[in-house]
C-alpha cells in the first residue's frame, strides 16, 4: 500500500530508511534492517529530544546518543547528514570504501557526531553506562546552586543482539544500582536476529529482566509511532532516580514489502528489485541519495543546535564568574589537559620511590604511586572489579563512590565495580569517552580475558583507560592454574595501539603510572606482582620511560669487563636477572641487565637507541615468567619462561619447579654463550 | 553459644567447617568462607538427593555436581572425603599444596568427583548449563519407552559473584529458553562479596531475573534450615519444563563468632585463635583433621552409590537386550570413542576435496568437510552464535535443535546458541565433559576475545571442544576494524594446550577438522576465511597433519634448482606465497613455499621433520594477515603482516593497501635473500 499525504515526521522517516537501503545497495554490503526499522524511532528522539549542536559535536553539555547495534551504521550516518553535521552526500555515497568517514561500523574519532565505536554487540549499551556515570559524577563535582553546567541525558539504541550479550548484565545491573536516571535506552524489540525468529533462543522478558534490574521500563510502545515514542522519551526524561528502558515493537527492514519482518533484512543489501518496490510502499519517488529540500529542512538541527549551545555557553559564563576557579578545572578537565604540575609530582614520586628503595609487592608500589597521583589529579577516576583489596587501586584520595537515595553522587571516585571485568572495562570507556575523568580499574591479570575486547575497543578508539592487572604470573602461587597468567602478558602485548607495562620494583611502576596517565592517545595495561619485589638499583632513572633500559653492566655486579652477552627481564624476574648477573660475575663471565618493563614502549624508541641497550652481535637470553614464544622477536638464543600451565602451590615452591632459580637463569646464559653445553633442560 | 546435643546432621555440616577452616589455616591460604556458610546447604543436597557412587565418578548415569564459586574448594573436597571418593584425609592436609589432589581451585582429572575446573567466576553454571543440556539431548537420543538410561540432574552451587558475572546471563537465559528441568542451581545469598557488603554495587531481584529467563525460583529459603534446603530441592526435582534457582539465605564464615557475616571470612584464614574461638561455638571438639566415626558413618555414601549404580547396570542390561546397537553406540559415545569408520571417513573426504580442487572460502570448505563427518559421526553437535549463514556451521545432517513444549528435546543437533559467544564456548566445555558429545561452535574470529577465557578452560581441562571462528582477518572486508581479526591467530596460538589451525584450502580444511575431531585432549580453533580461496596444489597430503609442511619447491614453479629461500605462510596468504614463489621462479630465484596451517601442531613434530622443512641456513619470509611479532620464533627474516587496525572497505582494496599483494612479497623474499635493497617500506 503506497502512502500518500504522508506526515513530514514520516517523510523524514522515510529519508533515513531511502538513504541506508540505497547506501547499502551502492556498498553492496551492509545492514539496512536496523536503520529502516529504527527510523521511526530515530525521529521521535533525534528531532525531538537529542541536545545537540550539529556545528559542534565536542560542546561539553550536549546529549550523547549511542547506537549500541552498530551494525546499522547507516542510521547514525543518515542522522548525522540530515541533520547538518560535517558529513556530506558524497560521503553516505561513499559508505564502506576505504578512507571514507562512514566505516562499516561507526567510529568515534572518524565521523563527526559518532560518540563510540560500536559493533561489537553489548559494548555501545556498556559504553553508555559509563557515559551516563560521568555525567552523574561530574555534575557532582563540579554542578553549584542554580549552575547546572552539567546536566545532559545519555541515550542509547540497542537490540536483541546486545541484550543477549553478557556484557548487557554487568552494565545494566550496575545502571541500576547507580540510578542513572539520565540514561534512557531504547530496545529496538524486532524479534529478529540473524539466525532468524529469535523464540527458540531468546525468550526473556525484558522488562521484568530490566525491573529486577531497578529500571523503569517503558512500553511495549508501538516503535512505528513517533508520538507514543516521542511521549515515552517525554516520560522517560522525569525520571529522577532510575534508568529507564523504552521497549519498542519494530518491524526490522520496515518499508521493503517482500524483507520486512525477516533475517533477510538484517546483513545484505535489499536489491535492485526489493528497493524498487520499497521505493512504491514508501511513496519515496527520489533518486538515490537525493533528498527532497523540505525533508533537509526538517532534520536541520543547526539553528536549534546553535542555540542550545549559546544557552549554555551563557550559563557557563554565570558560572565562571561565579566560580572562576572551578570553571577553570572544569574546561581543563574537558579538555583532557593534566594538570600543570603533573610532571613535578612525577618526578616526586620516583625521586621518593628511588629514595626509599623499598621491598614491596609492585601492586603494593602501584597504590604509593596512586596516592602521589590521585593526591594531585582528581581526575583520576579509580575502580576494581571486586578485588579492591588484592589490585589496591584504593587510595586516601579516592573514598568509595556511592549513589545517595535521591540518585546522586556521593562524590566518592573509586567505583566498586563488582564481579563485572567486562563491563568494568567497557565501562571505563565510556567515561573516558565522555571526558572529564581518566579512569583506571584492577582485577587479575588472568581476568583480562574477560575483558579482552573492551581493552582492545579502547586501543582502536585511541581512548585514555588504564587497566590494573594484579597477580601477574604463577607467583600468585595457592590460587592455581585458573588464577595463574601464562599467556595474558604476551597476548596484551600483541594488541594494536595498547602499552603494556610490567614494572619489576617502585620506581618503575611509578614511571609506568607516569607515562599510562601521560598518554592521551592510549590505553594502558599494567601487570604486577602479588608478591613482594626487591628494589633495583638503578642510574638511568630516565630511560624508564623509553619500556627498555640498561639496568645494570657487568661492572654493578663488580665485573670490570665488557657484556659479552644480555640478560632481558621483565616485572619480577629482573631480581633473577640480577642474581645471575652476580653469579656470572664471580664466574668471570659479564653481562649485562636489560629490564624491558614495557616492550612496546621501546618498540617506538629510534633504532640507535635500540641498538645501545641491545648491541647486536651480543646474544641474549630473555626471562619472564610467560610463554616463551613471544621473545623470539628481540633476537634472543634462549627464553627462560614457561609453556605449560601452572600449578597450586606456594609461590618459592612454583619458581623452583617451573624452573625461575637464578642458577637456570645462570645455566641458560652460559649456554647462549657458549661456554656451557646443553643439560637436557626444556631451552 | 555452644551447641549441645547436635543432631546428625548439624555434625556432618560441622565436620564441612572444621575441615575447611583447618585446612585453609594449614595452607595459609585458601577461602574459609564459602564451605562454611554452604555446609548445611551441601548435606541437605549430598546426603538426601545426590545420586552419585563413590568408587566410580565415571558412572555414565551419576547426577553432576559443580561448584560454580569454586574458590570454596574446601567444600567439595571435604563433600568427597567424607562420601568416600578416593581422597584420603592426607590429600585435604595438603591442601593447595604442590602435586597434591587439592589443589586451591577445584580441577577435573586432579580430584576424583569434580566435574569441572571452576574459579574463573561464571563458567560453572555454564558448564552446567552445558552439562544439563547434553543429559537432555543424550535422553531424547538413547532413552526409549520404559527405559530412561539417561536421567540424571546436575547440580549448581553458586554465589554473588557468579550472578554478577555476564556469562551467566547468557547460559541461564538459554537454559531457560531449552527448559533444562534437571538445572537445578542453588544461589549462596550471603550479601557479602570480597569488596564487602554487596548492596552499593549488586542490587538485582535475582529472583525476577531469573522468572524473567523462564526458570523456576523457591525461596528465599533459610541455608542454615537442612531440611528446609532439603524441601526445596525436593520441589525443584519435580519440574518438568523449567530449570530451578533456589535462593539459600546464608551467613557466609558460619561458625566463627567474629568472621561470619564479614568479607574478611572470604579469602584468608580465620587464625589460630578465631578458629579456638570457632570450635567453641560450634561444639567441635575434634582436633584438626579428625573426624568421629559416626561423623564419617553419617556422611558414607559408598554403599548407597554402589546401589544406585547397580540398579543403573541392571537397567542398562535389560536396555541393551531391547536395543543392543543403541546400548553398544551408547557405551561408544560416552567412552569418547570414535566410530570404526572415521579415519576412512576422513581419507575419503580428503581424496574428494583434492579431487575437485574447488576454490571455495574454507568457511565454506569446513561446512564440506562437515558434511562428511556429520553424516558418519552422530556425536557431532553443531552450533553458532546466532552466525550460522555465516560461520556455515550446519549441515544436512544437523537439523537445528529445539526444546518441545513438554520440554524434551527435539533430536535436532545444531544450536542457535544467540548472540552468547562466552556462553556458547563454556557451555561447548560443559557439554564436553558430560561426555556423549563433541562440540563444536561458530562465531566471527574477532569476537573469540568475548569466548577467550572459556577456550583457555577448555584447553586446562583438555576438553575436545572445536571453535570455528570465520572471518578470519581484514578479508572480510567492509565490516571494519571492529571485526578484523589482527592479533587474534597470534593471540590464540599462545594458549597453551590449545590447537589453532589456518587452513589454506579445501583439503587443509578437511585434515584440519580431522585432526580437530581426533584429538580427545585437546580444544581446536579453525579460522577460516571469508573470501574465496584457490585451491593449492599439493602431493604431500599426508603431511598437512603435521601443522607444516612443504607445499611447493621451486621445481613447482618451474625452476630446476635447490631453494635459495623459503616463504612460510598460513591460509588465505599461501595463495599469495604461490604467486610470489611463481614469479621469484621466473626471475631465476628458486624458493620454497611452506604452508603452516597449525604452527601448534608443527611445534611438536621432531627435530628432523622441523628441520627438513625449514632447512637451516635457508632465510625464511613468513606472510600471515596478522601481527607479525609471532612469526620470529620460526628465525625469519622479515614478515609481511599488519600491526596495526585494519579498515573499512572491499577485501581487495584492503589487500592492495596493507602490502599483501605478490608483489610485495616478492620484494620481501628478494631483501631477505639480499638480491635487492629495501625500499624503505615498513619491513
């Protein structure tokens, strides 16, 4: 049935659901199922609802809007073009192609307006969590009487897919306790996932499933109906102390006569015909990527974007003048600028670290730092996963964060994340996304397999997240095989655009916390010990900071020779490098430490600087208490590590048996150096 | 308050705390907490419902037991001690000591009667839901009219920390949907997690959550109340059509006066003096590690188990006169036996894939090769996460699985596992431990970082379980980073005990399953293609097994001489090797193309075969669509991979614009062997 006389909502409507079946068809790749279903439901809250400024997608207060279920990318690009963000034409035309602003999937970073990576299914719901908990703290910390200069909503589109994820559990339950009232969500409730008529397996009731959570649920509303969704947003909106879930009935592929309603809808292009004939149920008469004038004009949201930010721009300005100081952190805090006296309270920290020369633990060493730290950055936004205890990611400066009966903050900023490593992780993203904070979170490093993705998510976004992985090898000792990590370090390593620091005494993990906090552009990971480490003695204090140093020369260890070869070592074997280096040194025999506490970090360094702390024609012999494969790539003759799993036992009786003694470190070197034969050992 | 005149009963739980509290105070480490608030809990289920024989915990038909909050390990080794498993008392005094039965997380094939290893938090629900699942589909496939060989429950103890977990959203959401009545999981609702009370981070009504999942809720009930427990669990056995939560009120340390009640009863040990404290209380007066006979005598589960398993074999021998090839097949199945047929089986399907020499994606060459082996092998149970268009995980032979409404299973075998990638592989592990069973299931290579940990238990518990992860790097294209795979080939083959294969093409496929299906000890990982791949001509067949082998001399390309170097390459990049090979062949440069589909499985080939393959002296190039620090441990001298995210837009494209064109190759392979300079590209 062609319509006719159609409402201009409705035409707008149309205009998004024209532009991603077309886009997609042009890309012949895509998803114009999501897009077309949820175009509706985009106008009653884009045209309606969203606070935004289409000139400026970084003004502080506007709304952050979140499609969970990436996959329809071509929605958000609609929007965004409609709209009157920087995103023309050419660009939808161009959808998919290599070096466009419209990826596959949206991405933060890459198109104006797009305020997470989304894609993989959970994590843009989880994101805007974390976006929703900024916003709440922040308005804590810095909204004063009758200055609301923070007070935005969070909305997010998701679907069943997201909600079947586990990831949806931890960040919607913890939405709950938190009383995120700004979030508002809106399940896109199609009943259709890839596999098809999703009844077999997925037959949740969401809504109770979203009240036990402790969040109001909306609906079912008819998704097709921009005013009952437009009145469930209005409704939403006075929420004071709840989430709130929109459930909202939609057709996927709405408008494609023969698709609708289908998997088929969801992952490839309707086709030439199907478009034809979705084009005469539309009553959409346009070419391709043409768009009537009266529908730009009435998506154009400049104007009323524009104003909005003028309005608060002025109460800003009441603000500051009010509070000229805190409005002052506020824009740094934004801004993402550390504070001026940062690289001083660094230095502090090591000077004092290097000082005391203390025997702890490097998560022991990891909380001194972030006492300096926290002390001086309130920024710094601390968590766990329900080890608050074991990471000591607590410090003075950070009491725990609580949410009080009225729904707000406590002003606490350590956040008891529960036993949730993946939402915390996707969690902090979020945070980091909305600005304002850094956030950091511990649990065991073996538990960074729970949250892989969301540390990889915050690598590809190029986001400020530090990861706090205690626990960092078999030295946890009783606990055993499943709490002992064997491959985590290596495989963190292997992750695109990630640092990975595994600091081997004090002053090296405040460096760590120094370059982690100093990296705008990054995520972090550091991995440390449960077990006391002994301090280094260290010179080139300064060298830290380039992941890779020499730590000690044959003549540290009383040796006056040249190093005729190189130990590697990392985190808690240093200590080991450094017994061997002793005993080969009473042998006769130099050579030199190398601590490598982060090897992408010196990965980066200049092939100079890397040839003086490696010499080639020096064999070296690398020791970590890891999986010995991932060594291979600096050169080495030998690995000292471990390649099977753990055992459960007292941390010395481990090292023992899986063969950490300095006297295999020494047998290995001499070996490699050939002045040793073989024993039979495994290297 | 201490307790005179205790009943039996109150006794046998008591003899629970002692246990746990003695032997975590022996180790010095461990958690008292969890054994001693579940111990009444543990006798209303171990004493009055567990079906369970003692002398043999592979009795096919024994109900399952899993501590899903496995750190209270000293619940289940006490539980199996005192029934009477071969645990003698000298194994709990050596609690999480080295080679000991006991050791601090539960693990299968250490300790006889623990099901699975659990302590990664959220798994063994998971595991049971996998567990639960093959009981059903094992009793519509054998079970016949007056005869019920497979009817058993599977048991769960839970805690907070496992409901917070998002993996068990996804597993008891699916146990919901597949109505698994014999799930019958008992919540340990202390309140306490290790960060404190749980209020400020876990407000769910778990008790609506799981009615919203479609199970069953009773209570909550007093965990203290044996017969209250004993009651509930009664009344959860009666289900017919839906799983059961019992929720247990519970004092987490109960027993000791000071601890109880507190996170500080959670990890560590009570002390000498809390412990004097706590035998007062509880009235027992037995020194550490001595249990009274009647104690012992009330607990004995020896004769009873013989009984029940007797009784079993008395129904079985009347089965199996009824139905003696579905008795001998059953007996097959549960042993873990492959059918007479397979490696024929396999040879044939080898022979057919080399015969037609298809070019097909070996996504789609694994569906060929799944064909054949799910036709000849019944045990074979497919499944997706909601990809199976796209992974190509079902066959003719697999008709999807569904539950019926009176809850029976449908006979299908291929499982629409939804969006639950986690859920998906921790139920696989769980279904494998059942036994009757081999799992195997799909999802995009990217998102094997939601699964991660579940594929690491599988390999510590060496578990047959079979991922197949398509998509398997910027090949798929237009999707995007988000869903390109660069670190995960890499990331996955660190794991230890695991076997990841990449194969090139249809007949690597088909070797690549066999051996996947072959390997009882092991998890695999198949990541295969999305785009098409030519077939690679080969003679060495047989040697494809071995995880390397050489493909092609430069004979192969038409040059008559010895090779100068050799090219080691992986799946989609061996098509590329050939070209380079090809074209270095016609430029007079003789070199060898190696085809490395499981660098796991080469790793353990002799020194001969190693060397035979890559000669010393040889310079190696390796080319792989991944990060390339991995391939140093084969000593190349360079890679062509991609280290860092990849991009949206068409395969090809991509190709061109990451260098993994032939010709880059062959300029890589030409700098190697030092006939041509760099030309300042990366490498």
């Amino acid at each position: 049935m062609a319509q006719t006389a159609a409402s201009t909502s409705t035409l707008m409507a149309n205009a998004i659901r024209a532009l991603a079946m077309d886009a997609v068809q042009q890309a012949n790749s895509g998803h114009p199922g999501a897009p077309m279903g949820m175009a509706d439901i985009a106008v009653a809250l884009w045209d309606r609802h969203l606070r935004h400024n289409p000139s400026n997608p970084q003004w502080a207060d506007r709304d952050r809007f979140v499609l969970s279920n990436g996959h329809g990318s071509m929605l958000i690009y609609a929007l965004l073009h409609l709209t009157g963000y920087a995103l023309p034409i050419e660009e939808l035309r161009a959808f998919r192609q290599l070096h466009s602003k419209t990826p596959g999937h949206p991405e933060v970073g890459i198109t104006p307006g797009v305020e997470t990576t989304t894609g993989p299914l959970g994590q843009g719901i989880t994101n805007a969590v974390g976006l929703a908990l900024a916003e709440k703290m922040l308005a804590k910390e810095f909204n004063r009487d009758g200055h609301a200069i923070v007070d935005h909503h969070t909305y997010v589109f998701l679907g069943d897919g997201c909600l079947m994820e586990g990831i949806s559990h931890e960040a919607c339950s913890l939405a709950g306790a938190w009383k995120l009232n700004k979030l508002i969500a809106i399940y896109d409730d199609n009943g259709i996932s890839i596999d098809g008529q999703v009844a077999p397996w997925f037959i949740d009731n969401t809504a109770q499933r979203f009240e036990a959570y402790g969040w109001d649920v909306i609906g079912p509303v008819d998704g097709h109906d921009i005013d009952a969704v437009d009145a469930a947003i209005a409704q939403a909106k006075k929420s004071s102390a709840k989430p709130t879930l929109i459930i909202a009935k939609t057709h996927i592929g709405k408008g494609s006569p023969n698709r609708a309603n289908t998997a088929k809808a969801h992952g490839e292009p309707l086709g030439a015909e199907e478009i034809k004939l979705t084009r005469e149920q539309l009553g959409w008469n346009h070419e391709p990527f043409q768009i009537p004038a009266e529908v730009y004009a009435g998506w154009d949201a400049k104007a009323r974007g524009a104003a909005l930010e003028q309005s608060w721009d002025e109460r800003f300005d009441t603000y500051a003048t009010a509070h000229p100081e805190l409005a002052a952190e506020f824009a740094r805090r934004i801004a993402g600028v550390l504070p001026a006296n940062f690289a001083q309270v660094a230095v502090d920290a090591v000077i004092a670290a290097h000082g005391k020369a203390e025997t702890v633990a490097s998560r022991k060493a990891s909380q001194l730092a972030l006492e300096a730290f926290t002390a001086a950055l309130p920024e710094l936004l601390g968590g766990s996963a329900d080890l608050t205890g074991s990471n000591l990611t607590n410090t003075k400066s950070t009491p725990a964060f609580r949410v009080e009966a009225d729904g707000s903050a406590n002003g606490g900023r350590h956040i008891n994340y529960g036993v949730r490593e993946f939402g915390m992780a996707a969690i902090m993203n979020g945070v980091a996304l909305h600005g304002g904070y850094i956030p950091y979170g511990g649990t065991f490093l073996t538990f960074s397999d729970y949250s892989r993705n969301a540390i990889r998510m915050a690598a590809l976004m190029k986001q400020r997240v530090i990861h706090v992985f205690t626990h960092d090898s078999i030295g946890l000792g009783e606990d055993g095989p499943t709490h002992q990590s064997i491959e985590h370090v290596a495989s963190l390593r292997l992750i695109p655009g990630l640092d990975v620091w595994r600091p081997a005494d004090t002053t090296e993990t405040v460096v760590a916390w120094t370059m982690a906090i100093g990296n705008a552009q990054r995520p972090s990971v550091l991995a440390l010990s449960r077990q006391n480490l002994p301090y280094a003695p260290k010179t080139a204090v300064d060298d830290i900071a380039k992941g890779g140093y020499v730590l000690a020369e044959p003549s540290d260890a009383g040796l006056k020779k040249k190093p005729k070869g190189v130990i590697i070592a990392t985190g808690s074997e240093v200590q080991l490098a450094l017994q061997a280096q002793a005993t080969l040194a009473q042998q006769g025999i130099p050579v030199r430490v190398v601590s490598m506490p982060s090897t992408n970090v010196f990965d980066r360094q200049d092939r100079d600087y890397k040839k003086a702390v490696l010499p080639e024609g020096l064999p070296r012999v690398a020791v970590e208490m890891g999986v010995s494969d991932f060594w291979w790539k600096y050169g080495v003759s030998a690995v000292v590590g471990i390649d099977s799993y753990g055992e459960s036992a007292p941390a010395p009786v481990l090292f023992k048996h899986f063969g950490f003694t300095a006297e295999n470190v020494v047998d290995t070197v001499k070996v490699a150096l050939g002045v040793a034969k073989l024993k039979g050992k495994k290297r």
